[in-house]
C-alpha cells in the first residue's frame, strides 16, 4: 500500500471518462506531470550543420541528433531558444517532433506541388518549403487572417517565400489547383477601371489607391467567384509562386474533379484542428488553467463531435485536391475515439 501513494500523487487530477481511456489503451496517466522529463525540439536550418557547436555555446546545452528525423535535434526542456541569435537570424527553428514527422512522411520530392490546408502557425510550411528548395510550388491555406499572418512572418524571416502562395480560406472548400512558377516578372495590367487585372509583384505596402482598387476588384468579379463567405483571399505569394502576371481570373478558377485528378497537388498535408489531448505539452498547460476546465473546453462530447466533422471535411477536400498517385498525410493531436 505504501508504494502506491507515490503513483497516485503523480497522477493529475483528469477527467473520469478521460482516466478510463487511457486505462484501456495501456497509457500511463502521469506523463502528463512528467514535463521536466519530456525535451524540446529544434529544427536546423539546412546548410548550418557546421554552426552546431557555436548554436550549443549560445544555448547553454547540447544538441542531441534525432536520429530517425534528419535536421531535428532535442534539448532541454527548460532551454529558451526566443530570444538566441540563432533563432533571431534564422539559423533554427522551434518544432517539435510530431510536426516534422507529419512533414517528413510527405516524402516530398523536387519539382512537388505541396498542398498545406491548415498551415498555421508556419513551422511546417517553413519545412515543406526547405524541402523543395528551388522548384515546385507551395500553398498554404488557413482561415485565420492572424495565425496565416504569423506563417507569413515565419516564411519571410527564413527567406522561404518565393514559390508560396497563402490563401487566408475555408480548408473544407478551397478548391483553386498549384500553379507552375512562373520565371518573367509581367507588368500589371490595368482595365478600363483603372483595376489592375493581373498580378505585380507582391509587396506588404499598399497604397489608399491599391486598396480602393483592390475594393473596387471585389465588388467587380464577385459574381464570377463563389460567395463572398468561401471564397479565397490571396493574403502572400512569392515572385516565382506563379502569381505574378496571372490574370485575377485565373487564379481564383475554380476546379473540378477531372482536373484536379490531372493537374492537382502532388502532395497534401491536413494536419487538422483537434482536441489536443494527445499532446502532453497541451493537457499539462491546465494545471494553471485548472484541471475542472479540461473536460467542458477539451473533452466535451459536443465540440468532439463537431471536431470530428470538421476534421472529415478536411480530410475529404484533401482527397478532392490530390493529383491521382500522390500522397495525402493527415495528422492530429489527438488519441481519444468519438
């Protein structure tokens, strides 16, 4: 009896149904008070291999190699890597593992046109984008103005932006097919609104007279496009994204069946809004918010349920996308059933 006093006090105070569960499938409730035990994650950025030494002076730490994940290594979980010079000039990345492994499992290949329907908050459109390097193409779509805009920073700060396009969109209906880079830089159109009708470069300063044009294009083409709630909004893309010198109605075409089967993504990742109930990291931050909570704003069956749905949609517009023999990989941290 008296070794049992231990491991019941290491034991957070979860939800019955939730200590049932993982009872049943053979998981050990107490990691999730075993922080301190549980690394961190850093992803290198390629060609800075040699500069692990000095990034292991500046952090304090060592880097452990991630053996099965190339480019991964794991540190402490106390280690701060904010406010380093090597995360402020781009040399690392904070990722964790499951992340990459959801990316890497892509098995992405030169010349790929990578799908990521739920791109926020940008560390793996950043490793998608690493991977491909110079060719193919990357999209990154999100609903979220503010989390898309943090991928945007992300893909801006690395210098990783130049064949991607984000789209700020409902992942259950986006439907617009990759575009093949293109390398000449065309000057803008403009019709007989004084409307730009095709793409310059992009820039994050706009003019009172780009966004009053920009306006004026809205209200113009939006019986061409669908309604106004689903449609796309182009919010970043790169000078070889393909983007540029596209006429606006090209770019927002919307596709059917029979050509994305031909022409669709060679790669598609969903790594889906979900409970996060399977990442410990997540379930141990309510030990501030206070265990009680955890049920009514994880757990509860019908935000589970309307969870499940979603992430169906998600992964079914995936599919839709997929060019016939590429790969789709769907993710979520999550382990409960609904």
């Amino acid at each position: 009896m008296a070794d049992s006093t231990p491991e019941q006090s290491s034991t957070p105070p979860l939800p019955r149904a939730f200590l049932d569960f993982l009872e049943e499938n053979g998981i050990d409730p107490s990691i999730y008070v075993k922080g301190d035990t549980i690394p961190r994650y850093i992803r290198l950025k390629p060609g800075c291999e040699n500069l692990v030494p000095g990034i292991e002076a500046e952090l304090a730490c060592e880097l452990e190699r991630v053996d099965w994940l190339p480019g991964f290594y794991a540190v402490p979980p106390q280690i701060k890597i904010a406010s380093s010079e090597a995360y402020k000039s781009g040399k690392i990345y904070g990722m964790d593992a499951a992340s990459g492994a959801a990316v890497l499992a892509l098995d992405v290949s030169e010349g790929d046109h990578v799908l990521d329907l739920c791109a926020a908050p940008g560390a793996k459109l950043c490793m998608l984008s690493d991977l491909l390097g110079n060719s193919g193409s990357l999209t990154g779509v999100d609903v979220s103005r503010d989390r898309l805009a943090a991928c945007r920073t992300m893909l801006l700060k690395y210098t990783l932006g130049d064949r991607c396009r984000l789209f700020i969109a409902d992942g259950t209906s986006f439907s617009l097919l990759p575009l093949r880079p293109s390398m000449n830089v065309k000057s803008c159109v403009i019709n007989g609104d004084g409307v730009a009708s095709t793409f310059g470069e992009w820039t994050s300063k706009r003019s009172y007279k780009d966004r009053k044009n920009a306006s004026k294009l809205k209200n113009s083409i939006g019986s061409q496009l669908a309604l106004a709630t689903s449609e796309p909004e182009l919010f970043f893309y790169g000078k070889n994204s393909g983007v540029v010198g596209l006429q606006r109605t090209e770019l927002f075409s919307v596709a059917d069946n029979a050509e994305a089967s031909n022409l669709g993504y060679d790669k598609v990742l969903v790594d889906a809004e979900c409970t996060h109930d399977g990442s410990i990291k997540h379930i141990q931050k309510f030990e501030h918010w206070g265990w009680k909570t955890l049920d009514h704003r994880v757990l509860d069956a019908k935000r589970t349920n309307s969870l499940m749905h979603l992430q169906l949609q998600l992964l079914t517009n995936g599919f839709k996308l997929l060019k016939a023999g590429g790969t789709l990989v769907y993710s979520t941290c999550r382990i409960t059933r609904g």
